[in-house]
C-alpha cells in the first residue's frame, strides 16, 4: 500500500498495531464514501418553518396558510377541521415525504389528521379566477356587423363604421368574433365623437409604437416590444405633427407581462414594469421555461425595467404568466394570485404571441396522502410518511401540502423531509440522471 | 519533550503516521470530489460542503506539523522538480482547467490553460527560489 512515512520504521509489535488501525482508518474511508454515494444516488431534502420564527431565512419551506386566507400567514393555533396550507420545493424528484408537524405540549392529541400532497407550478396552485377577457386595445368585429375596441378592460362600440374611417382604425386589425366571445369584457360607453380617440389606441408614429391612454400617448421601448403583444396592422399609422395634440409620456412601456429576457448572461422574467433575474440554470428549467423563448435584451430594453432581487425555485411564476393545460390545450394566465382562464379561442388567438408554459390541471389536481401518528418517544410531534411515486413524471416544482387537523392544536414547527428510499430502482433512475446531465454538458446540442 | 506525558511516544508515532495515511486519503477524496464537480457542477457539493473537507485537510496538516515538531521528525526539503508525480498532477491541472473552460473554442481553451499553467510555475518558481 501507499505509504507516505515508509522513512518512519516501527518495532514488530507496534507495526502490527499500526496495521490494525491503518485496517480501521480506511474502512472508516469506505463507509465515507459509502455515505457520500449514498447522498449523492439517494438525495434528500429536509424544508422547515417555525412559527416561533416566522420571519427568520431558515425557513425553507413556503409560509403556511389556510384556504380561506391564501395570502395571509396562518396563526399556529388551528382549530378543529381547520386546515394549514404551505408549499414546498425540493430541487431534485424524489420518492416519498415525512411531513412532521411539532406541536405545543398543551395541544390535544391530532393523530389521524389527513395530510394531503399535490404537485404542479405554485402559481398554478392559485384559486381559479374570472375568465380573463380580450386584451386591451384589441379590434373586434361581430358578425352583425358591429365594431368595439377593447379599452381599459371594457368593450367599447363603435357607434358607426364612419367613426371608425374617421379615427383611421386599419379595417384589417379587426379580429372577427362571435357575440359569445364578447361576454368576457364589461361593456363600455359606445363611441361617438370622431374627434377623441378611445384608451389603448396604438399608434405608429416614424419608428416607434405608442399606445394611448389618459390623452397621452407611452412609447414603447423598441418595436420588439410592441409585437410581443400585438400586430402592427393594430396601430394606426401617424406623422411628427400628431405630438402637437398629444404629450408624450414619460413612461416607457415594455414586452408582455411574463416575458423571458437576457442580458450578458443573465436571464429575466418580466413583469409589470419589473425585471427578476433568474438564480440559475435549474431554477429557469424547474419554472418549466424555454430558453427558445428567451429574447437578448439591448440596454435600453432592460433599463425599462425596475430590477428585483433574485428569482429562485420557491417562488411563484410572477404575473402575466401564460399556462397551457397540455391535456385540455386550454390556456390560464396569472394575475393577482389567481389563474385566470382563457374560455374563447379567439381570446386565447390575442395571447398567441406569449410563450406559454407548459402544465397539467389534472395532474394538480390528483393528490397522495397520508395520517398523522404520534412519533416514538415524543408526546407532541406527529408525523406521516406519504409516497411520492405516482407523481412519476409530473409537471412542476411544487408540492402543496394541505392538513387538515382533526382536533384544535397549536403548532410550533413544520420539517418535511423529501427522500429517495435505497432501491435499484431509485439507483438505476439517479444514475441515469447523471448519464443524461453528463450528455447535456459535454455533448453539443443540436 | 512531548507535551501529553500519559501517552507514549510510539504512540505518538502510529499517529503520526495514521494521519499521513488520513491526509492522503483526504486529498484524493478531495481531488475525486473535484473531477465530480468539474464534470457535473454540484453533483457533490448540493449534498456535502467542500470547505469542510478542505477545513479537515488543514487540520490535519497542522496535527502533522505539530506532531511532526514535537517528536522532532525532519525530512529533507523534497526536490519537487524530481517527484514522479508531477507530471500527473500536472495533466490534472490542465484537464480540470480545460474542462471548466469547456465553452470556449478548443484554441482558446488550450491557449488559457496552457498560459495559466505557466503563471502557476512562475508563482511556484518565484515563491520557492532559493534565496541568494
């Protein structure tokens, strides 16, 4: 064997004893990288959350709430039939969750309570909201030959075609619905005067888009911009003289809500005035996002933006999301801590221009689930074990886990421990996830 | 004089040498550990902190010297130009730096590692030089 001190020669006796614990200090080796393996093949991830330390950054696991007040820290005092809400999400797939609820001593006995766990996006998670209705400043047509525009939210008529030659709305920018689409927008006052344009008329003017709003008219920040919404043909073309009868805002506006940039070699997600740099390489693939789908940035068209702190995977897809339903191809856009649905074709036609992201509705909806039991040795801490494998393959990185307590409790602390149990299996799938991760890193892409 | 008088100096010894064999085991752990990384970035550093490892490698290395001292064990100053293992740490050195230069084109990938490999020995040569 390798011997560093071979100079250093030891009587009979004391060879023999350094041989000995030479035997045990390898062996103490092996079992190191016996352990190390078994790490690495069968990872775990415990996420934890104190209610005695609500704020604290050692909570890794999504602050709990119930289902009647999603946004709204739940207190640790939770009656009988009350629920508990949080999120968790463990970078990684694996087997099954040990979900262990630690609870005040004085707290009456909840075994049995039903823990229940879904995986999808934590956006897509939101309560279902109202059908969302056309996008402002879209043209529609009817087939009984009226005209609307679609503005601040509301379906605007056009009281006559004359009007709408008058204003110089393009006739080909009008999309072509039926009555039933429409009932997705509230209705609005009818247009009259040829003289006013309504809000959320675009306008062309040299190389730039403006939308109108408010008697003034917000440029956009490049073309790129514009038509990550919208058809040129949706603008109406003008020249320098328009800026005598309309100020220009100083507010730029930016690209869809939800749309993925890059700058040097950060990637962002933009929404609402507001750019989020993603973390890294996993969190961007764990959100289920395309780098197909990414935009390159110039300078300009990110200084739009206010930039936020980091994204990472335990956050929720900000809002202007767009989500596909894979099954259903039904479409979903987040707003307002809701998924609001997409109900008409010709509606979903207006959001084409968005990347969506791919999800399943069925999928969040199927759950496993398992009852609490009073740990060994401990009087208030109950735990369950529920088995993850029937989410094989699901979309998301997200698990939802609801409890609903049998009796009143106080809760002091929550630890979930997701882990991949010592099976061939479970050894054949890790292995292949490095074959695959070692073909993604040194094999080029096509 | 040893300064633990209840433990006897072939104690000490055995000791002495079992940390050897620990250091050695510890620094191919550790350079296993970074090929791993190299390859896969934190496929082992999600799991297990590199700096503690690195922290017990100093360790150990300050046992060593201690004990080193105190027994009063000297060596000769190795001649690191003549090691046998030089040229294996050397291709180690330039596979881990080419590798993580893995996104350049292949001339400029070798270009960097091969003029990193070179500042690395003009460190060495200046840091080691004896003194005239």
């Amino acid at each position: 064997m390798f011997d560093l001190t071979s100079k250093i020669k030891l009587g009979p006796a004391l060879q023999k004893k350094y041989a000995l614990a030479r035997i045990l200090l390898h062996l103490a080796f092996l079992a190191g990288v016996i352990f190390v393996a078994d790490r690495v093949l069968f990872p775990s991830a415990t996420l934890v959350f104190s209610f005695g330390n609500a704020n604290s950054l050692k909570n890794t696991l999504g602050a709990p709430h119930t289902s009647e007040q999603p946004n709204v820290l739940a207190k640790s005092s939770v009656a009988a039939n009350g629920n508990l809400i949080f999120d968790a999400n463990p970078v990684g797939n694996f087997s099954d969750a040990t979900i262990t609820f630690g609870a005040d001593k004085t707290s009456q006995n909840i075994e049995g309570s039903a823990v229940r766990l879904r995986k999808s996006y934590q956006a897509f998670f939101y309560p279902t909201g109202a059908p969302i209705g056309f996008r402002d400043g879209t043209l529609l047509a009817t087939p009984d030959g009226s005209y609307y525009i679609v503005s601040d939210g509301a379906l605007r008529r056009f009281s006559s075609t004359d009007i709408i030659l008058k204003l110089g709305y393009p006739k080909s920018a009008f999309l072509t619905v039926s009555s039933d689409d429409l009932r997705y927008n509230s209705i609005g006052a009818d247009i009259t005067d040829a003289s006013v344009y309504p809000d959320d008329t675009f306008f062309a003017i040299g190389d730039t888009y403006y939308e109108f709003k408010g008697s003034q008219l917000f440029p956009f920040v490049s073309t790129r911009a514009f038509f990550s919404q919208f058809d040129a043909l949706q603008a109406i073309i003008k020249g320098d003289d328009f800026f005598s009868q309309y100020k220009v805002s100083d507010s730029i506006l930016g690209f869809a809500d939800g749309t993925l940039g890059s700058s040097d070699i950060s990637v962002f997600i933009l929404s609402q005035g507001k750019s989020y740099p993603i973390a890294d390489v996993a969190t961007f693939l764990s959100m289920g996002f395309n780098w197909n789908d990414v935009v390159a940035l110039d300078a300009d068209e990110l200084g739009t933006y206010q930039r936020q702190k980091q994204f990472t995977y335990d956050q929720p897809h900000p809002d202007g999301t767009l989500f596909l339903d894979q099954k259903t191809q039904k479409y979903f856009v987040i707003e307002n801590g809701a998924k609001r649905p997409i109900k008409s074709a010709a509606i979903a036609q207006t959001y084409s221009k968005q990347k969506p992201v791919l999800a399943d509705l069925e999928q969040s909806e199927t759950s496993v689930s398992c009852q609490l039991k009073k740990v060994l040795l401990s009087s208030s801490t109950y735990a369950c074990t529920a088995a993850l494998d029937s989410f094989g393959q699901f979309i998301g990185n997200d698990y939802r886990i609801d409890t609903t307590f049998s009796n009143e409790t106080k809760i002091s602390s929550i630890d979930t421990t997701f882990s991949t149990p010592l099976t061939w299996e479970n050894l054949r799938s890790s292995l292949s996830k490095i074959k695959e991760n070692l073909k993604n890193n040194y094999v080029p892409q096509q | 004089m040893l300064r633990l008088p209840h433990i006897s100096k072939d104690t000490f010894i055995v000791i002495y040498k079992l940390l050897h064999d620990a250091l050695l085991l510890l620094l191919v752990s550790f350079a296993a550990m970074l090929v791993a990384e190299g390859a896969l970035p934190g496929i082992v550093s999600q799991h297990i902190s590199l700096a503690r490892l690195a922290v017990a490698i100093f360790a150990v290395l300050g046992m060593i010297i201690w004990l080193g001292k105190e027994l009063q064990i000297t060596y000769e100053k190795p001649a690191i130009k003549k090691n046998k293992l030089l040229p294996v740490l050397i291709l180690f050195a330039f596979l881990l730096i080419g590798n993580s230069l893995l996104k350049f084109a292949l001339w400029e990938n070798m270009l960097i590692t091969l003029v990193t490999l070179l500042l690395f020995f003009l460190f060495y040569q200046i840091i080691f030089e004896p003194e005239k």
